[in-house]
C-alpha cells in the first residue's frame, strides 16, 4: 500500500527580496554626468535603426538587393535575414570611415569631458554631411531648400540635417532604382527569349517562369553575380 505523506503548507517559504530605489545628494559632479551620458547613450541606441536606414547607404543597399532577388524570380531565396543582413554589414564596411571620424572627433572627446553636448552633435554630424552631400543630387538638395523657405546656402555647412537628410534619400531611391533597372534587363531578356519559344512551340500551358528559372540563375552564377553587384553597389559610394 502507498502511503502519502502532506507536507504543511507554511514549511519552506522563502523570503522575497525587496527593491529599493532613492535618489541621494552627492559631492561629486562626476557621478551626474555620467548619468546623463549613460541616458543619452541609451537614447541614442533606440535611434539606431532609424540613422541606419537614414543616414547610410543601407537603403540603397537593400532596395538593390530586393530588386535582384526579383528579377531572379526566386522567390524568397534568398530569404530577407539574409539580404538584410548582407545589406547591414556593407553598411558597415562602406560607412567605417565615417564612424571613425565620428569617433575620434566628437564621441571619444565627449566621454572625455572635452566638449559639450552641443559641440559633440556639431562635430559628429559633420562627417555625416560631407557623406551625404557627395551623394545627394544638387536637383533633390535644391528642392528641400525651398520647400523649407530657408536662405540660400553658401556651401553644405549651411544646411542643416532637417533638410539635407530627406534629400539624400529621395536621391539614394533614384540611384537603387536606376541599379535596379539595370539588374532586370539582363533577366528580362531571358524572359522573353523563353516565352517566345514555348509560344513558338505552341506550350501555351506551361508557364515561362519554371523553364526561365534555372536559366537565369545559371547565367547570374556564371558570370559571378554577386560579386558583380557586390563590387557595383561599394564602388558608387567611393569617389
């Protein structure tokens, strides 16, 4: 016969540890300040996805990426973790000098208590506008200088991020699309050439896209693609 044994309800109780959180006066300013840059550090990685898209060459980037996954007509293969993730680290290869300079002339110094806030955005975003400014088109820039009703400026310093920003990246649209176009004729050549052949031999239920496939795949690796568009997307960055 089992036998069952009850254990009393109140045996064993832990304590639960309690959470304290005061705010006390300090003699040291150090300690503030540290807070405050811990703060806007914090503040400034929740802003990260944002400047990534924005502010670098991600976005031509990835819309080149999406245009050539649909001229192969694959589909989801190469699936968007990987597109995205091919896109975020030429990013990052593209855009180190950049963040060097940032870096070195305006992070490094504001940890160090060399500079103000003010003096740190000011510095930091200079590299950010010689970048962008070599890459936005004089047509785009132009346009949101008068839509902000602003004087005319005499050279890029003059300009500031609100009207430069969206700027470059109506110009970074233009440019992918343009690198997008030239990806898809190649594949639509193929396209074609296959649809006139399966009319021509009176397939008319067989659909173009299942025997244009391997072609285009084929012909994409033999003539080493991803280098190609690889090696195209880095160099119109460079100058």
């Amino acid at each position: 016969m089992a036998a069952l044994v009850l254990m009393p309800s109140h045996a064993g109780a832990q304590p639960l540890p309690g959470i304290n959180l005061t705010i006390q006066p300090t003699d040291d300013p150090e300690q503030v300040v540290d807070t405050v840059k811990l703060l806007l550090l914090l503040t400034l990685l929740s802003l990260i996805p944002a400047f990534l898209m924005m502010l670098t060459s991600f976005t031509r980037i990835i819309v080149v990426l999406a245009f050539l996954r649909q001229g192969l007509g694959t589909q989801h293969n190469p699936p968007n973790q990987v597109i995205i993730g091919l896109a975020l680290f030429l990013t990052v290869f593209i855009m180190m000098p950049v963040f060097t300079q940032i870096n070195d002339q305006a992070l490094q110094p504001f940890l160090a208590n060399e500079i103000n806030q003010e003096q740190a955005a000011e510095l930091a975003a200079q590299p950010l506008k010689d970048f962008m400014s070599k890459q936005t088109r004089e047509k785009d820039l132009e346009l949101f200088v008068n839509l902000s009703a602003m004087e005319r400026p005499n050279n890029i310093d003059d300009v500031p991020l609100s009207v430069l920003v969206p700027a470059f990246i109506i110009s970074e649209l233009k440019t992918a699309f343009l690198i997008g176009f030239l990806i898809f004729v190649p594949f639509l050549v193929i396209d074609m050439v296959v649809a006139s052949t399966l009319m021509s031999m009176g397939m008319f239920m067989l659909p173009p896209i299942m025997i244009s496939l391997p072609f285009k795949i084929l012909l994409f690796v033999m003539v080493d693609g991803w280098y190609l568009v690889v090696k195209s997307l880095v160099e119109s960055f460079r100058f």
